[in-house]
C-alpha cells in the first residue's frame, strides 16, 4: 500500500499547520506541529508558550467540537470569541488537562472523581459479606451521599455537636448571679433569665456546684421553654413569697436552657458573631452510631475480605491494587470460592480485575499514596491533573491530543520518570501529546520542542525554534537552549555557613497525616529547600505542622500571617478541627517575629477578586482616575470604578461580566453579557479614559503593559513591579482570581509580601514557588528570596526542581516513600552533605545539580 505524502497509514495528516497565529501576544505565527509525538511547549513565563497550546490549538479543536453540536448550543457557543488564527489544518480533537483546582464540592474525593468508588459500592453489593440474615444492599446503600446510604442519626455528617457542661460552666465554684453560666447572654437578656430562675425557685447565690443536681441538669439540658413569671426589684425571699401568693408579675419571659439557647443562637442567629459565640460554647463530637464514617450501619455491617467500605476507602490506592490482585489469585478462589455461589466468585473476579486495572494508572502516576475518601480539595493542582490524566487513561481513546500544563508540577525527579512512561504509552496508543513545560528533564524527553519567546509579552510571541531536541543546540536566541544544553550554574554558587545549633528552631514529636513523631531541625537565617517523593509529607511538614506548632509557641500579638492565608470563613466548628498537628516548637522560636505562609490556595473563589483587587494595586488606579478632569467634571468618585458598586457598573451583569446560560442537556455555560459585552461596568464609566484607555482596557492590560502605561505613576509602579519581579508580567490585571494557578497564585501572595517592609526576623513558608516559572524566571524569583535571607529573615521553601535545591543553604530530605512509606527525615545537611547520602530518592538527582 502506498501513502501520499504527509499521510499515516491511518489516512490521517501527520502534522498540525497553524498559519498567522495572533492570539495575545502571538506574532502571527506559523507553525508545523507532528502529530503522534510528545511535543514540549517551552519558552520564559509570558513568552505565548499558552497562548499557543491552549489559547490557540485547544481553543481551536474546541471550536470546532461545538460547530458539531446542536444549532441551538452552537448558537451561545459562538459567543465565545473563536481563537485569533488565519488557519489550523490536521488538528485532532483535543484533551485539556488544565492543572486549575476544580472548585468542587466539598462531597467530591478521590473515589468519586475517577468513578472508582463506584465499582468498589457495587463489589459490596454482589459479593460482600453479609451479617447473617442481613438482606443484600444495593450499591447506593453504601454511599453516605445518598438518602438510602446515609447515617440517619448525623444526616450523613460524620459528626453531631454537643454542648458540654464544662463549657456552659467552666468555674463551679462562681454563684449564677455572679455568671457560672458562661454560655449566657450577658446584659439584659441574662439578667432576665437569672430573674426567671429565681421564680423557678433557684437559689442563684450559691455557688454553682451547691445547686441540686436535678435543677442543674434541667436549666442546662431542658428543651421546654416555659412561660416564667418575673418580678423585679425584689429579693429573692420577696421573689418567692410572690410567687406563692400569686401576685401579678412585672412581666411574663420566656425561659430557655442553656444548651437549647446556645444550639437555637448557632443555627439560627443573624449574627455571625453571635453565631461564632455559640460555636465557642460547642464541640463537634463522631457521631456515635457511623464512628464518623457518614454511613448507616447495615451498610457497615457488610465487609470484603474483612474490611468494611469504609476501611476500604481509606486504604492507600497501591494497597487496595495489591488486595485485588489477591482476589484474581488461585489461592483466594480455593478459600472463598468454597463459601461463595459461582455467580458470585465470577462478578467478585470481574470487579476486581475492573478496579485492578482503573488503579494501575493511579499507582503509575504516583499517586498510589491517596485513598479513595481523600477529598479533592485537599490535592494540589499538579495531584488533581495527574488524577484527571488517569480518568483520560482509561477511557482509552486514541487519534486525540492531549493538552497539559506543566505535568511535572509537584513531581519529584523520580516520579517524573513515571509520568514519561505514561505520556509516551498514549503517544504510542496513536495520540498526541503537547505540554507547556518548565522542568528541563521532561523537556529533554520530547519528540518535538516548540520554543516560543525570545522575551516575554511584547518581546516575546514568536517561534525561536521547532524540532527535534538537538536541533535546539544552533537556535542562539533561545532561553531554553542556554538551560539545557549550557553548563549547569547553580542560581547561588555561595552557600551560606550552617548555623550552629542554637541558631535552630526545632520541632519535636510532630504528629499529622503521614508523619509520626517527627523531630527536625531548621537553621534560622537560612534558605532551606524540604524535598522528597510525592506524597513523602513534605506539605504537611512545611503548610500544617510548621506553622500550627511555630504559632503556638508565638505569643499571639507577634505570631502573624498575612491577611491572604486567613483561613476560609465557614463553618466555624471545621476551622477548630482542620488545626491538629500533635506535637512542640523548641529552641530560639522567639527569634521569630512573623510567620508568613505563602501557600498555593486561590486568593479568591469569585470573578471578583483578580491580582489587582488583591493586592491593592486597584485601588491606586482607580483613584488615577477619579483625578482625571472628566471624572472630576462628571463627579465620579474612586467607588464609580469598582465593578462591584452599583454607580459604576454594568446593571445586566452586576460586574460579573458574564451571565449563566442554561442550556437544555447539556451544562450550564458562561456567556459575555450580552450588554456590557464582557467589560462588567456602564456605557458612563467606560467614557472616562486615563490617557487614553478606559478602566476596562487597564484591566484587560497585562502587568508588563501597565508598566509602561503608568510609568510615571511611582505608587502604581511599585506594585506592578512587585509583580514583575515574580515572574508575574504576562497576567492581566483583571484576571479572576479562580482563573489562576496555584502557582500563579502563590506568586500574587509572594510579590504582596515583598512589596512590604521587610523587618527581619520573619519566617516565609512556601510550597513549590517556582512551579509554572522557566529557569530563567526561577533564578530570578530564587534572588528575591535570597535577599530576604540576607535580610535576616528564615525560607523554607518545598522544592523539586534541583537546579534549586543545589542552591539552598540547607536541605531536608523527607521519604523514603510516599504516604505510610514516608514520613521521616532521609537525610539533612548541606546539598553537598545530602547529595552523598545513599538511600536517598533525591541524592542521586542533586548530585547532578550540585557544582
Ligand atoms: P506563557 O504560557 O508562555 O507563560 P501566555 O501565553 O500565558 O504565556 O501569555 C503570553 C502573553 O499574552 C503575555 O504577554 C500575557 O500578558 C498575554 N495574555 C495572556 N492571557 C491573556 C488574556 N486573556 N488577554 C490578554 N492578554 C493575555
Ligand atoms: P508531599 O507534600 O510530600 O507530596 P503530603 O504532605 O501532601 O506529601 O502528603 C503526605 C501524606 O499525607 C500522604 O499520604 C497524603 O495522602 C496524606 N495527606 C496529606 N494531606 C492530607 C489531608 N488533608 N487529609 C488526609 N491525608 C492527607
Ligand atoms: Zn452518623
Ligand atoms: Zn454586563
């Protein structure tokens, strides 16, 4: 058979064509793409490298699915702004594995993410075994989510709240008149119900432990609210000889006990802070009839090789994949094929061989750490690609491509590995795979390197190069090329001397997820990189046990984060319990003023907050232009333009810039306003110009082209070039917050704290920073962070790229595996000193990287 030029044996083409590429900051470019490759999108942060693989190609591929959909959809669908490109020829239909948090409900987990959870319901359902008598379970029995499933005592909450006595009362030795019962209204409303109590025939002066037994049992825990005759301005005799006689009572009150006062204020008070009160007063307890676990318990009763759902659901994906294969083995069909119909043994094989086989990707990717029950919002973003890769695994398609964001985020050199054989597994099932790509080992692996840049924004948006790998060696203009192929400088050639043990803070018998009864040291005055596998604790260490354990032992006026990592307002009682890390702070600890985690949570879960609102840098703009004569003219003030005040404002869309289309079968989409077009405020406000551009083109202008729009403004410019200095210029101003990655995020957080004063004696914790920057831009980040150091200040930073960690003062090294395989300290010391120990998985790559 013979093939036409620039065909597969498919009839396929074998390339992508892109002519006249002009999305962002794309200079109209042209591009010859192979497809059934690995192709690596790299460049410096900003240069179009996303422009290009999603903006562009995936856009594309999506445009042309929705051409292929219903008239009707396809009509709200155009709506969406079709990628600026003169032509894309020999595209495949396209996969995007974007690494943003999916907002997800709280409800959803590993298990119901990648539909494993599923299987496992319906494994207890046909083959689980039953108490004796027990009627068989459906599936849905054994999911805490549905009605039928779920522990009726808590509704399926895992846990019930209660209001103990030694909270209502905390002294029993203080009278009720003097307030024994703490959990009380004060003011008047107290003094109304001590009134009551006295009627009642209450001796209120005594103290609380001299009152009956029965009468304090009742005022606690009564849950009648009778009807109280109160007399005021009389003693209590007095008080009671009325009460005898019958006298007409000042007034009539309503009595209520104390726990009834405290659980009817938390559920129903208007108040937060009456609400945040009552929660004072509460404690979430198991409930008692799931143990926590959610589940009513017939379902519970049933279990599967003597577990039960929920130890199931618990169980590290990697032990889970090792007893499924014991079910497929001969020995477990000669033990329980005895007890079990043969119907039952087949589908116990079958759903085995099922989960066996939607596990193995989960393990490949290292993620066999996890269990089912993890919930998602928990993961990372690099964790929830990874997980949604898997899902892409086995749905086994073929003659797609695949569009990923940096893979190797949160991937320690080891895991990466992994990650590459699984890439290279759906190129050679007949797909196509491009990733945007920072780490220089994943690069190396690519068939094909589109380098895109040279410089980032304006100064970038052009193809420096595309080929093979070694053809990269003669494109001078490249980044890249001088990161891969030039000798290897670390960022930092001088390590700072390791402090004596004095100069320590340490942490002592530190208990939390994986990690159990740790102790570890971390030098003051030093930048220290904490590495290890994936899942190895490195994130507990660094995010809970350090800052929960440091800010214990501050005293609460010093011990400070910044106002980004306040944590979630919600529900207050979830708030106490997220903060349990078991164990101590010793050493100089009061050497440290502040604490200030810089972590990778969103800055903001609505469209609303973006990097200008966060940082403050909107306010100073918005100020330029209620200065502006027009403005002044037509009296519009600083609020006129905020998209979030009526006065200025799109009314159709209220600021949002968007509204919901409901669409029937299909989800709901976000459409532009149909009004405002997506510019979120009013025709008026949108007249107004600073020098020529509206408070909607500064929004829409990345940090790199507001630089040189307010160039003269230094307050505005500070800010901007915060953000630069984090490798931050290619964001726009008004990108919504939930639109950025967490890296991305993180970084917004960093250039805020580095835009402040910077006093010393302050301790930054941050996870992974350099993630989502190129080596060009990591260096330059890694300086900021050194002259924080060399300020007097203490980093501690998770890091997997060595480049990185060869430039730190001191690095810890956590293993030796991931989950109940890791959790312990491999190795500590210099790089060097590390790099030499054996048995460690990061050794063998820093030594590498160390000079
Ligand atoms: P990279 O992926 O290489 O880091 P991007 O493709 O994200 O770079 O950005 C390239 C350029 O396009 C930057 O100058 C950036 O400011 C600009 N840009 C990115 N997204 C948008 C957008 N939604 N609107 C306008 N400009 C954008
Ligand atoms: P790393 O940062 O090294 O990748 P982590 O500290 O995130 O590792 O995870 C260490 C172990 O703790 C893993 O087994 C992980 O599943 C578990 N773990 C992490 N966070 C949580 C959590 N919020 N709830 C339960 N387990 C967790
Ligand atoms: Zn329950
Ligand atoms: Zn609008």
């Amino acid at each position: 058979m013979v093939f036409a030029e620039g065909q597969t044996s498919a009839g396929a083409p074998d390339r992508v064509v892109v002519r006249g590429a002009r999305e962002h900051n794309l200079r109209g470019v042209d591009v010859d793409i192979p497809r059934n490759a690995l192709v690596a999108f790299t460049g410096v942060s900003g240069s179009g490298k996303s422009s290009l693989a999603f903006g562009t190609l995936y856009a594309e591929a999506q445009r042309r699915y929705f051409e292929s959909v219903a008239p009707y959809a396809r009509r709200l669908m155009n709506q969406v702004s079709p990628p600026d490109v003169d032509s894309v020829e020999g595209l495949p239909p396209a996969v995007a594995l974007p690494q943003q948090r999916g907002g997800g409900s709280a409800r959803s987990t590993v298990g119901s993410t990648s539909t494993i959870a599923n299987v496992v319901r319906m494994l207890f359902s046909r083959v689980g075994e039953y108490p004796a008598g027990a009627p068989m379970l459906l599936a849905e029995d054994f999911s805490a989510n549905t009605v039928q499933g779920a522990c009726p005592n808590c509704h399926g909450l895992g846990r019930v709240y209660e209001v103990p006595e030694s909270l209502m009362v905390p002294d029993a030795s203080v009278s009720i008149r003097d307030g024994a019962i703490a959990a009380w209204p004060t003011a008047w409303h107290g003094k109304q119900l001590r009134d009551s109590l006295v009627s009642l025939g209450y001796d209120i002066d005594i103290p609380w432990r001299e009152v009956p037994a029965e009468q304090r049992s009742w005022l606690l825990h009564t849950t009648e609210k009778p009807q109280v005759p109160v007399y005021t301005g009389r003693t209590p005799a007095q008080v009671r000889a009325a009460v005898a006689a019958g006298d007409e009572p000042s007034y009539m009150s309503t009595f209520v006990g104390v726990k009834r006062y405290v659980l009817d204020t938390f559920a129903n008070s208007k108040s937060e802070r009456m609400r945040e009160k009552a929660a004072a007063f509460m404690e979430s307890v198991v409930c008692p009839d799931c143990r926590g676990t959610r589940l009513k318990p017939d379902a519970l009763a049933v279990t599967f090789e003597g577990h039960d759902i929920t130890q199931i659901a618990a169980m590290p994906l990697r032990e889970l994949a090792t007893l499924m294969n014991t079910v497929l083995g001969p020995e477990w069909e000669r033990s329980r094929g005895a007890v079990l119909a043969p119907e039952q043994v087949l589908a116990a094989r079958r759903l085995a061989g099922e989960l066996g086989a939607r596990l193995a990707p989960l393990s490949d990717l290292g993620l066999g750490y996890l269990s089912l029950d993890r919930q998602t919002g928990t993961l990372s973003g690099g964790e929830l690609q990874r997980l949604r890769l898997a899902n892409q695994l086995l749905a086994g398609l073929f003659g797609v491509v695949f569009v990923l964001d940096e893979p190797s985020a949160g991937l320690h050199p080891a895991d990466t590995e992994a990650l590459l054989g699984i890439l290279r597994g759906l190129r050679d099932r007949g797909n196509t795979v491009f990733y945007v790509e920072h780490s220089l080992d994943v690069i190396r692996e690519a068939d094909w390197i589109v380098d895109i840049g040279p410089g980032a924004g304006a100064s970038g948006g052009r193809i420096v190069y595309s080929g093979d790998l070694d053809g990269l060696k003669g494109a001078e203009e490249s980044v890249t090329r001088r990161y891969l192929f030039d000798s290897p400088d670390s960022p930092r050639p001088t390590i700072r001397a390791p402090r004596p043990r004095d100069q320590r803070v340490a942490l002592d018998g530190v208990v939390r997820n994986n990690i159990r009864g740790l102790s570890v040291e971390f030098p003051l005055g030093c930048l220290t990189a904490v590495t290890g596998v994936s899942g190895s604790g490195k994130t507990t260490l660094v995010n809970q046990a350090l800052p929960d354990l440091l800010r214990a032992s501050l005293s609460s006026e010093v011990g400070e984060t910044t106002a980004a990592d306040e944590p979630e307002r919600g529900d207050p009682m979830l708030a106490v319990e997220a903060a349990a890390t078991q164990g101590r702070a010793v050493g100089p600890a009061d050497r440290l003023k502040r604490i200030v985690q810089v972590s990778q949570a969103p800055i903001g879960r609505t469209s609303r907050s973006n990097v200008a609102t966060y940082t403050g840098l909107f306010d100073r703009i918005r100020s330029l232009f209620a200065s502006t004569d027009e403005a002044r003219r037509r009296r519009y003030s600083a609020s006129r333009f905020s998209f979030n005040l009526p006065s200025g404002r799109c009314p159709t869309c209220k600021g949002e810039g968007t509204m919901e289309v409901e669409l029937l079968f299909l989800p709901t989409v976000q459409a532009p306003c149909s009004t405002c077009g997506g510019r979120r405020y009013n025709a008026e406000t949108l007249e107004v110009e600073f020098e020529g551009s509206s408070i909607a083109d500064v929004l829409d202008m990345s940090v790199t082209a507001a630089r040189e729009k307010f160039a003269g403004r230094a307050d505005v410019l500070q800010h901007l070039d915060a953000l630069a200095d984090v490798g931050l210029g290619y964001v726009s101003l008004g990108q919504p917050a939930p639109e950025l990655s967490g890296g991305e995020a993180q970084r917004v957080k960093l250039a805020a704290e580095l835009r402040r004063a910077q006093q010393g004696d302050t301790l930054y914790l941050l996870d992974e920073p350099t993630s989502g920057l190129h080596p060009a831009d990591s260096d330059r980040l890694l300086g900021h962070l050194h002259d924080l150091v060399d300020l007097g200040n203490t980093v501690i930073l998770v890091e997997h790229d060595m480049r990185v960690v060869a430039g730190a003062d001191w690095v810890v090294d956590m293993g030796p595996g991931a989950g109940d395989e890791g959790g312990e300290i491999v190795a500590q010391g210099t790089p060097k000193e590390v790099a030499a120990v054996e048995g460690s998985a990061t050794s063998a790559y820093l030594r590498a990287a160390v000079v």
